[in-house]
C-alpha cells in the first residue's frame, strides 16, 4: 500500500521492487502490478514511510533478550574482524548442562533464523520447539527405534547386495559408513542411558519447509546457519544432528507426532542448550577447493 499523501515520488520504491508490481506515474509511486514478492524492499527504501507491505509482521522484529537496533545497516559498515571471530567461535556442543532453555530465547532464536533469506523470498519455512528435555528423550527413542530396524536391513547381507545390483545401493552404503557407530550408540543408550544423538541437549529445534517453496532445503539450511550463529551470540550451545535428519526425512509417524503437515520436509534438527564446554581458541579449517573461472 503506498499512501500518496506521504509519497514524495522519488522512485526508489520502484527502482527497488523485484517483481516491478511498483510504478511511477506522473509525479508518484503507485501500485500497477498484480503480484508482490512480500520482500520489503519497497518499505525499506522509502524515506517518508510512504510504503507499507501488509503481510510483513512487526512482532517478528521484537526480541525478548535484546533490544535490536532497527535501523538498516549501510554496505562495508560492519565489523568483519567481529563478524569472523563469531563465525570461527561457534562450535558443534556435545556436553550441556541440565538446565532448560527458557521458551522466551528459544522463541527469539527462531525470529533470528528467519533473517535469512529465502528462495523467491517464500519463507516457506517450519520451526517445532522440543522445549524440554522429556521431549527431546521421547524423540531421541522414537528415532532410536526406527535406526535400530535400519541396522536389522542392514545386517542382512542379500538384501545389501540385492539393492546394490538393483541401482540402490544406499543400504550397503549405509551398513558401511554407520551400522557400527549406530549399534554401538545403541547398544550404550540401553545399557547406559546415554544420549549419543542429542548429547543430553535440553532443547530440540527441528527446520522443515513446505512444498511452496523453491529452494525448500536451500532456505531451511539459510536459517539454520542463521540460528547457529545467534544461539553463540545469546551464549547457548548447539548441535546439528545429521542422523535425526535422515530418519525424519524417511519416517512419517514421527513427523506426525511432532505435527507436522503431510507435505512438509525435515532439513536440520538442532540441539541446543546451555554448554557444559569451553574453548581458549579458534578451530582452523582444512584447504577448500577453490576455482577461478
């Protein structure tokens, strides 16, 4: 909605808009197009707040353990030495404490994570908050229970061998690269009670998509990177879990028990909690393959 009491007819807001929904029309902007992006570039580039995108939520904007600083940050005015030191700081946590993460912070990372950007800017994106630890265990053994019948096809070596001649080699693949580390895990959940999948996390973030989106596992990944960084930031630890991904992405009676729609994907499932670990350094990183074209 543009008000053309407040329009100066500067043009930004058209000169900005992806979709080119926005036009100038004699001395002012207004809205020729029929379909919008819901990106907020027009809203963001006015200077008299002549322009409002109706389906953009304010609340999204408001955090419970911080004040945010509302204004735009110009291009090259932040610190990148800050930047990197939080990039490089933040570690994969395997040892929490047993303290729960309160629902205000866990609720703020989640509007963190929807910073990102998203494909076609659908923000097709789903966030379900396991808030306390009996949660997290009745995940972990649901999941345990499904990677236990995966090691029981795996054990079987006709059925490996017969997929593989088939062009499905996923299950030798598998029985190679994880049967053991799985039966091992298993085999200390039951006799310990030790939690090899979430590290004794008190909270569970699980990032799916629908199937509106263009780049669902693309968009999902972006906001988990974002989540990562703003747990480190607020002083909690985190954890991605590859193997609760693969499960959930294969097993509908668990994604049904957490709620989720019948359409929608798992792309990341993240412990959190507050960690029971300390670091006096920055990890280093291996030479990446780099090409210049």
């Amino acid at each position: 909605v543009i008000d053309q009491d407040k329009c100066i007819g500067c043009g930004l807001c058209a000169l900005v808009c992806p979709s080119q929904t926005i036009s100038m029309q004699g001395d002012l902007a207004v809205v020729s197009g029929d379909r919008s992006l819901n990106c907020g570039h027009c809203q963001a580039v006015c200077p008299a707040e002549a322009v409002r995108v109706g389906s953009l939520d304010p609340e999204q904007a408001e955090f419970n353990s911080f004040q945010p600083d509302p204004r735009w940050l110009p291009f090259g005015q932040a610190e990148p030495a800050h930047l990197v030191r939080l990039m490089a700081s933040r570690r994969s946590v395997r040892n929490y404490k047993k303290e729960p993460v309160p629902k205000d912070l866990l609720s703020d990372l989640v509007k963190i994570a929807i910073t990102a950007p998203s494909g076609s800017n659908a923000q097709a994106w789903s966030f379900t908050v396991l808030a306390d630890r009996e949660k997290v265990l009745e995940l972990a053994q649901r999941i345990g229970q499904v990677m236990e019948r995966f090691n029981a096809m795996a054990e079987k070596a006709w059925l490996r061998g017969g997929l593989k001649l088939l062009g499905k080699p996923e299950l030798a693949d598998y029985y190679r690269n994880h049967y053991e580390s799985v039966k091992r895990g298993m085999e200390e959940w039951q006799r310990e009670g030790k939690d090899l999948l979430f590290h004794g996390a008190p909270a569970v973030i699980v990032v799916g998509s629908g199937p509106d989106a263009s780049c669902p596992a693309e968009d999902a990944l972006l906001a988990s990177g974002h989540l990562l960084l703003g747990a480190h930031a607020l002083g909690l630890g985190s954890c991605m879990v590859g193997y609760a991904v693969s499960v959930l992405q294969r097993s509908k009676g668990i994604t049904a028990w957490l709620g989720l729609a019948p359409a929608e994907k798992v792309y990341a499932v993240i412990a959190l909690g507050w960690p029971d670990e300390e670091y006096q350094g920055q990890a280093g990183r291996k030479t990446p393959v780099v090409r210049w074209v």
